[in-house]
C-alpha cells in the first residue's frame, strides 16, 4: 500500500456538524464501501469537587501530535482493510456539549471500520501529544486527565 501524507488534524474551536456530515456525504459515490464506524467525542459537564465543567481549552504540540497520527494512520491502513479514515480534534476552547474528536472509518465490511475505529480512538487518547484543560463556572481550572 502506498505510505499517505502526514495531515492536519487540528480544528480551531468546535468540529462543526456540518463538517462531519459532509465528511460522511462524501462516501455516498464510494460504492465499495458495506461498512462505516464513527466515533464523536464530545464535552461533558462533569462535576469535580463540586464545581461544574463548561468547556475544555485543548492545547497539543502541533507538528509532532500530527506526525505521531500519521504513523498511527499507516500502521491502522496496513493493520485493516480500510477504503478511508477522517481524523479532525480540536484546539482551544470547546463548550460543553460540542464536538471536540471526530473519527471515520469506512470499509468493504463492518467489522474492520468498527476495530480500527476503536483502535484509533484508544491510540489518539494513550499516544498524542494533545491536552486538555477543564474550565469551570468559576473560571478555574484544572488539567484533564485521558479517559
């Protein structure tokens, strides 16, 4: 298979809905493809020692996150038979309830757009350099651990 180039994907802000159904209106044309798996992450308003989250600041070192995500990228396409995969997190600030990690994978057959779907999530959460910064109703804060 032929190595794919090293991508963006950082969103300022929120990943918009429009942005993920467009990404899956796409594949509409891609007959060869039975099978989809999507995973949205989204802001909870978790309550720690009493005061409420309202939104998680993201921050990550840019250049080393998205070559990290290019390796994992390649290591998933040689791993499943895989026709496509649209990874988009976010950076800065992000309100409860939006979108923050947005993962696509699509495949002849359910089950291997389903596995890699999953192994990219727990990958993305163990291995990249991103980092998140819960915001509270207070304006504290406190740096979020990976779950």
């Amino acid at each position: 298979m032929a190595e794919h180039r090293v991508k963006n994907i950082f969103v300022q802000g929120a990943i918009p809905a429009t942005k993920i159904a467009e990404s899956i209106d796409q594949h509409r044309s891609k007959t060869g493809i039975g099978g989809h798996s999507l995973f949205l992450g989204q802001v909870r308003a978790d309550n720690i020692d009493g005061k409420t989250v309202r939104a998680i600041d993201y921050t990550a070192y840019e250049e080393m996150a998205n070559q990290q995500m290019h390796e994992i990228r390649e290591a998933v396409f040689a791993k499943y038979p895989l026709h496509c995969m649209h990874i988009y997190h976010s950076l800065g600030e992000v309100a409860v309830g939006e979108i923050c990690l947005f993962v696509f994978t699509s495949s002849a057959h359910r089950k291997p757009a389903v596995d890699a779907c999953t192994e990219i999530v727990e990958r993305i959460k163990k291995e990249l350099p991103v980092w998140g910064k819960e915001l509270f109703a207070d304006d504290s804060y406190q740096w979020k651990t990976n779950q």
